[in-house]
C-alpha cells in the first residue's frame, strides 16, 4: 500500500489541522481493520470502568528507582537487576529529576554505558572472558547492517591507528 505524498497543504481558517490530508491517519479507526484482533479480542476488554480493580501489588525485595511525578509504583516491576554500583548511583540521582529534564535522561543513558564497563569488569573478575563483538550483535549486523559495519569498522581502526602513533610520538619525546 503507498501512502499519498502532500506536496502543498492549504491552511485552514479555523487554525485546525485538516486530518483527511495527513498520509495514515486514522489508520486504526476502522474496527474491522484492527492490527491487534487476534491478540486482543476488546470483546472481552471493558476497558478502564469505574469497576475496575486494581492488580494486586508486588512487594518487591529489593531498590525499585520510582519517577517522581508518579504517587505509586505500578503493580509488577522488574527486580532482576537491581541499581548497584557506579551505574546505581548515576541512576539513583537521575530519579532526583523529573522526566522532562535533560539530566535525568542524559544520566540514565551515561549509566547504562558505565553498567556496561562494569559487567565487563564483573567477568574479569569472575575469570570469564566476554565476547564483546558477540554480545554487540556483530552477526546480526553482518547479516543486516554491512555498510554501517564496515563504517563502524573504518572508525574504530582509524582511532586505533591514531592511539598507536599517539603512543609511538610519546615514546620518541
């Protein structure tokens, strides 16, 4: 199916986006065109009603990170992996931060690659020695990604080029 492309919108008078020009929408308003039939019969989903009883809470045993513009947590959360270390303490201070703040984005991100360094540091140290390329997906990047492989390998030989003779510069001085 090809979506119509819209080379010039007129502007409405009223300030309202005119639906009918913008290319998918209301693709989901037919109900006998419902991607998700199979999976979730709404026959059967009343929805969010006045009757509707909240799941019974989990109570769990170890640091759930909670968002601060929510009163309480939902009512099953994820405790395979704890916050601990370095990348737990970035987390924890991200947390101090509403969503909509940058830093507590940008500090989540900074920890998911610190807790990256610290599994790695975790398997040395359990005498196991990762397999880095296996665990980035480097057959599924050959497989679907050969022109941003061979891109990424051209970078990381050339800063690897650029660290050596670095090295080599110092050693002469």
């Amino acid at each position: 199916m090809t979506l119509p492309v819209i080379i010039h919108t007129p502007a409405l008078t009223s300030g309202a986006i005119d639906t009918s020009t913008i290319p998918g929408w209301g693709v989901d308003a037919d109900p006998l065109n419902d991607p998700t039939y199979p999976i979730r019969d709404r026959a059967r989903d009343p929805g969010l009603t006045s009757d509707w009883e909240r799941p019974t809470i989990q109570h769990p045993d170890v640091e759930i990170l909670q968002s601060i513009e929510h009163i309480r947590q939902p009512a099953v959360v994820g405790t395979s992996v704890p916050p601990s270390g370095l990348s737990g303490m970035m987390r924890r201070t991200a947390f101090r931060w509403s969503e909509s703040n940058w830093t507590h984005w940008l500090l989540l991100m900074g920890a998911d690659r610190v807790n990256v360094i610290e599994g790695i540091v975790d398997d040395l140290a359990h005498a196991r020695i990762p397999n880095i390329p296996a665990e980035m997906g480097i057959r599924s990047e050959l497989a679907h990604n050969k022109r941003g492989f061979a891109k990424k390998l051209a970078v990381g030989g050339l800063i690897g080029v650029v660290a050596v003779g670095l090295l080599k510069r110092r050693r002469q001085q």
